[in-house]
C-alpha cells in the first residue's frame, strides 16, 4: 500500500483567459480538457496520466484541493479505514466525480486543506512516447516545465495559544499516507516548535510541505525542470511575459533545489523547481534547520528571508 505522488492540484483564477494564457504560454502546459463548468485541465509534457493541474474559475484566487495518486485501488479502501480511525471524516465519490479519474477518497488534513486520493487516472502517455523516446518534445512553450512537483501549504501556527497545524498535518502524513519526514525548521527558545516540513512519498525531497503561518492557505505549487539552465530560461520567459516575480534564481538551503517564485496572473505563487536535490530515503536521517539558519535554509546565497514570501499567499 502506497500513496505515488502528487497527482494534481485544484487551483482557483479569477479570469480564465489570462490564466489559461499563463499556464500554457508561460509554463508550457497544455490544456487537455474544458468541462461543462468551465474548469479547465492542463498537463506538463512529461506527465503520462491525464492532466496535473485543474484551474477554476471564482472569486477569490487559492487552493481548493489537492490529489495524490495511490498505488492500487484496494489502497482506497485500507486508507479510507485508517483515515477514519485517525477520527478524521473521509467521504467516497464515484468514478467520474473527478473527469477521467476512476473512484477517490476527500477528506480533509488537520490543518483544514482538501485533499484527494485516487488509484485510477486516464493514461495518455508522455509528449514523447515510451517506445525509443526523444529526451524532449519539439514545439515546447514558455518554460516547457516537465511535471506538478509538489505544493507547500501554509497551516495555522500560533504557538501562544498552543495551535500547531503544521506538526498536525505532518503527524497525520506520516502516521496514516505512510508519507516520511525528510526535512524541518524547529523554532521558538527551546527549538522545540515544529514550523515547517518537508515529506516524501517518493524518492524526491519532498511530493507536500507544511510551513506555519496566521492562517491556513496555498503557498505555492512547484513545476520541475532539469537544471539551473532551465531554471534561468524560465526566469527569462518570464520577464519576457511580465510575470510577477517574488524572488529570482536561487538555490534552497532545504532541498538543495534550483528555484524561482511568482505569481499567476489570479496571484497565486508557483516554483519553478530544477535539480533532483538528494535521493531521498525512509531511512534518511531528518535534516533539522534551526531558528537563526532558516535564512539560508530557505535562501542559501542570500541568507535572507523575503518578507513577501512568508506573508503573501493564497
Ligand atoms: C520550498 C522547496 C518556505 C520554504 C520553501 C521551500 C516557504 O519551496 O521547494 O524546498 O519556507
Ligand atoms: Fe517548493
């Protein structure tokens, strides 16, 4: 029983043209279905199942689920019973609930976040086929991002009042989806309040991460490319397509990953993330960061936390 990886994200827009525009000419996504309520579904070229992010359009820009993919069906059932038992309220929704995603699990994590679990999702194959395949498509657009890599949501942490959404929803990762503790940020003056994680289910630094905040939210969601190369042509692309950027190339202290921040044209923050980082393991030692080094944890040239970073999200 495993849950794989992240499988997509449900993020809201407030103007679907513009997002669409973004999504596929600044990222280099392709857009691969439109329901009948408008939502539309997107894909990276090197992801073989249907789609990776769903963009709806609302109100108010931010997160409405995220979904991971498990190994087998009978994995729905074993985890509906250990989420259940965790005292957690899960409900099933029939296949098609979800277009071309077969029947899935919602429920919601401590820190208040929907998420998803699924088994099944329509395949269509990679840009560049499983048979003698090219490293990379022709025709790609804008960053040409391979896959969703991850998402870091922002959970309820006030120490004073003894609410640490973060340990809890890292606490249910590991204890229920059998998600593992790669990384964290300790702080407070005994260094003993967990503020932020990072956790695989995989053998990537992380596939979720939870970092504390006022109130619960979408941080970001991260797009993978190969290399710093890469990562400094997106930054280009954006420039290029006056993407609002919140901090230019650099490398994480956490993760070792090549990185950029900016924001969608609704003001939701994605990464472009390049690099494999470190192979990640269960048996991995956890890398603890301290309270006067999250500086470069985060930003490791700079040394220096953005004040955007840590107040804005959606
Ligand atoms: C990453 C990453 C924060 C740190 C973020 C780190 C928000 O996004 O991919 O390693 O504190
Ligand atoms: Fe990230």
């Amino acid at each position: 029983m495993s849950v794989l990886r992240v499988g997509h994200i449900n993020i809201r827009v407030l103007d679907m043209d513009e997002s669409v525009n973004h999504y596929c000419n600044v990222l280099g996504m392709e857009m691969v279905h439109k329901d009948d309520a408008g939502n539309v579904y997107l894909k990276g070229w090197d992801e073989w199942d249907k789609y990776s992010v769903v963009l709806s359009q609302e109100e108010s820009a931010g997160m409405n689920h995220i979904a991971f993919k498990v190994k087998s069906d009978g994995d729905l059932d074993s985890y509906k019973q250990r989420i259940a038992d965790y005292g957690i309220s899960v409900e099933e929704d029939a296949a098609g609930a979800l277009p071309f995603i077969g029947r899935s699990l919602r429920f919601n994590l401590p820190s208040g976040h929907e998420m998803r679990l699924y088994a099944e999702k329509e395949f269509v194959g990679t840009a560049v086929g499983s048979t003698n395949p090219e490293p990379w498509p022709d025709g790609l657009r804008g960053a040409g991002v391979h896959w969703l890599d991850h998402a870091l949501l922002m959970c309820e942490l006030d120490p004073e009042k003894a609410v640490n959404k973060v340990a809890e929803s890292t606490q249910f990762m590991i204890d229920v989806l059998d998600f593992y503790l790669v990384e964290q940020v300790m702080v407070g003056p005994d260094g003993d309040i967990q503020a932020a994680t990072w956790l695989s289910t995989s053998n990537t630094p992380h596939d979720i991460a939870f970092v504390g905040g006022p109130v619960q939210g979408l941080h970001h969601c991260a797009f993978f490319l190969d290399s710093w190369d890469d990562v400094l042509k997106a930054a280009d692309v954006m420039s290029k397509n006056k993407v609002k950027v919140d901090v230019t190339p650099q490398r994480h202290g956490i993760t070792r990953g090549y990185t950029i921040y900016a924001f969608d044209p609704s003001g939701n923050r994605f990464e472009t993330f390049g690099g494999l980082g470190y192979l990640a393991q269960p048996d991995r030692p956890v890398t603890t960061w301290t309270e006067d080094e999250l500086g470069r944890g985060i930003f490791y040239h700079t040394g220096e936390l953005v004040e955007s970073f840590t107040s804005v999200y959606t």
